[in-house]
C-alpha cells in the first residue's frame, strides 16, 4: 500500500511503467480509489470536500477518481499544510489546531459539502477533532474507514495473491533515529505501542 500523498504524485507511473518492466509479478495499491469509492456511496448532495497536502492537491488526483465513478459530484479541495506538522509536534486537541482547523474547513462548509474525505494519513490522527468543528451531518472518511475494506474485497477477489499470503507474518519497525517522539507518533499512527529498532547507515 502507498500513502495519500505518495499515490498521487506516483501511483499512475509505478503501476503503468515501472512494475511491468521491473516486477512484472508485483502490485502496488493505493490508498487514494478506496476513499473516493467510499464518498461517492456516501454523498446525498454530490458535494464531497477533500483536506489534503498541497501535493496531493495539485495532483488532482481525488478530483480525477471522483468524477470517474461520478462526473456530478463538485470537488471543493483544500490544502492545508499545517497540519502534517500539528500531528508530528504532538500539538494533537490544542487551541491552536482547533484555530487552524476551523481556517482551513469553514470555506468547506460554506461550499455545503456533505461529505469530506481526510486526503492525508496523518489527518486520521485529526479526526475527532475535525468532526468536532464540522458536526453533525458531514461524513467524515478516513483510511481506516475504507482502505481495510476494500483491501479485503480485493483480495477476496484475486485469490491468485491472496494464496501467497502468509497469515503468520510479523510487524517489525526501524527507524535510522528512534526517538521517544517517534516512537509516541508510530504508536499513534499504529494504534498500539511499537517496539523500534535502530536501523545502522551504511
């Protein structure tokens, strides 16, 4: 799987150029179709708005994906580069990130979506918050909400890979610099403690 920003920018010339040349027996899913599917099942009023980094907003990659399953659907689409740093700060429920959410989703509102989609992997991390300042009566879709899903249905439906997945794997995390503070952040993202090693540079 690939991150929100990195399937964006990447995705399309991975699986169309690189893989049939190099690995032609690979795949690479992204993050980014599973969350556009889910809006369009969900969305009454076809107004779906997107948070996301300004990369992936310039891709307009969600755009694109939306108005392939739906060509009515109105994609209002923000960037909002400070909040990749609130989440990596720890600033995650202050003051100050409620200021600057309320910033970056009211032009949202106003726009009357019903429906937004967290455009970024550490916006998860936001979510509580995030739908403390839109309230009641927009969906709120995150990766957790649609990626497991779907990736399952995939699998479901190409038991040629699913035949050569183990179920007994492990989960083992390096990083070159395993602070406390990547250690609380990885915990956060991963939903439980994480055990970090130190990965040695060559």
């Amino acid at each position: 799987m690939a991150c929100n920003t990195a399937s964006s920018e990447a995705l399309r010339k991975i699986q169309q150029e690189y893989l049939p040349i190099k690995h032609p027996d690979k795949n690479v899913l992204g993050v980014l179709i599973p969350a556009a599917e889910y809006a369009v099942g969900v969305t009454k009023n076809n107004k779906v708005g997107v948070i996301a980094t300004e990369g992936t907003v310039a891709s307009g990659t969600f755009t694109r994906e939306l108005n392939k399953w739906n060509p009515q659907i109105k994609v209002i689409e923000k960037a909002c580069p400070l909040l990749v740093p609130i989440v990596e700060s720890g600033a995650i429920g202050s003051q100050a990130s409620r200021l600057i959410l309320e910033e970056y989703l009211t032009p949202l509102m106003e726009q009357n979506i019903d429906t937004l989609i967290l455009g970024c992997t550490h916006y998860g991390l936001l979510e509580k918050q995030i739908r403390g300042v839109l309230g009641e009566g927009v969906e709120v879709i995150s990766e957790e909400a649609c990626v497991p899903a779907k990736l399952r249905d995939y699998l479901d439906k190409h038991n040629e890979i699913k035949e050569k997945l183990s179920l007994n794997g492990s989960v083992k995390f390096y990083s070159t610099d395993p602070t406390d503070k990547f250690i609380t952040l990885g915990s956060e993202f991963y939903g439980e403690k994480i055990i970090v090693e130190k990965l040695i540079r060559l």
